[in-house]
C-alpha cells in the first residue's frame, strides 16, 4: 500500500510540474489556440484570427469585456466567491446564470474544453488561480482577448473587428467594442452589426460601465499609464 500511495503521488507531482510548466510557457508565448479553438477549425476547415498583443487592442474594448463579463476583475483571485454566491441564489429561485469570470474562462478556451462537466469546472477552478499567479492580469485579459469567440470560426479581438466592422482592433470605438462585449455569452447566436433591441440595451450599458471602469481608475490591474 505504501509503494502504491508513493507511486501515486510520483505521478500526481509530475502531472502538476507538467501544468505548471504549460502554463509558465504561455506566460509569455503567443498562443496557438486551445483545443475548442482546434476543434472548430477542424469542423469549419479554417477559422478567423490574428493575435494582437493588449497595447494593439482598443482599450474600449478591455474595458468593455471587463464590463459585460467580470466587473471585479482586478479585485479577485481568479475566482469570484461573491458572484458564485449570488449565482448559487439565483439558482435556488429558479433563475439559472453563470459566475465564471474571466480568468475561469480563458482557462477553459486555452487548457481545457467546452460543454457541462464538473470535471472541468473543477479542474477551472484549479487553472483560474494558478494563472493569476503566473500569468497576472494583464496577460490573462490579453489572452482572453486573443481566444475569445465573436462568431462562427471568428476568434479574437483582431479577427473580430476586421470581420464586424472592417476595421483594427486598436481602432474600435467604445459603441463598436460593446456590441463586441454584448455578444459573448452566445456568439454564435448574435452578430454585433444586428443586434437585437434587448441586445442594443445591453450594449448601451456596457458602453456605460466601460465608462465607469476608466472614470474611476478600476482598470489599473490591466492599462498601463
């Protein structure tokens, strides 16, 4: 029994040095994509990107993300027990919304895979604050921003802006970056040049509390001065 359990912890330690290492090595490597990312293109036969480093990318568009997605980016640790709270709430009333924020999900767009799974978000949950840690927020934002999906086969901030709006991800206007912002939790369903008018409100206030993030200084953690 002793060897066993002296087996398994030689494989558990070479497994976690191995995460570890694959996350060290994206610290500062542009990705490639994850394998959502592979599996799409393989389904579409090509997909839509470009990777932009965050001083490319409008920071209306950081901003409007951090908005729509994750308001309290820059005060967590890769895990927001205060929305997984009000979430677990929601559900007891019958309401169903996530909590993931957006360290959770480029740990799932980079590392892992989409579709319901405990396992996943278990192993999510294990990602998120180990990213935090070696990564920082800035990056995990740029990375976010580079494998985030805006369409069918359209990922990143780059490939989205040219595709929408036929424009550079740096030049994206606040109106352009929250329509972007307003159609990731379902961007397959949603196109940003045709939103609808429950989509347009949302857009209108997330252009409202992308405003609010940089009146107030709470994008400190990811813009530079």
């Amino acid at each position: 029994m002793r060897r066993a359990l002296r087996a398994l912890a030689r494989i558990v330690g070479r497994v976690l040095l191995v995460v570890i290492l694959w996350v060290v090595l994206w610290r500062v490597a542009d990705l490639p994509g994850g394998l959502y990312m592979a599996k799409e293109w393989w389904r579409l036969g090509g997909i839509e990107r470009e990777w932009r480093g965050l001083d490319r990318i409008s920071p209306d568009l950081a901003r409007a993300v951090v908005a729509a997605e994750d308001a309290r980016f820059c005060q967590h640790w890769g895990l927001d027990l205060a929305a997984i709270e009000d979430a677990l709430e929601d559900r007891e009333r019958g309401r169903i919304r996530g909590a993931s924020t957006i360290t959770q999900q480029t740990a799932k767009n980079v590392f892992l895979w989409h579709g319901p799974s405990w396992t996943r978000k278990g192993l999510e949950a294990g990602f998120a604050p180990l990213i935090e840690v070696v990564w920082g927020k800035r990056r995990i934002l740029e990375v976010y921003l580079n494998v985030a999906e805006f369409g069918e086969g359209v990922f990143g901030a780059q490939a989205a802006a040219r595709h929408y709006f036929g424009t550079d991800a740096s030049q994206l206007t606040l109106r352009q970056a929250a329509a972007l912002a307003a159609v990731l939790p379902n961007p397959k369903a949603r196109d940003p040049n045709r939103l609808s008018g429950k989509l347009n409100r949302r857009a209108r206030q997330i252009a409202g509390g992308a405003e609010t993030i940089a009146a107030r200084g709470d994008d400190g953690c990811f813009m530079r001065g």
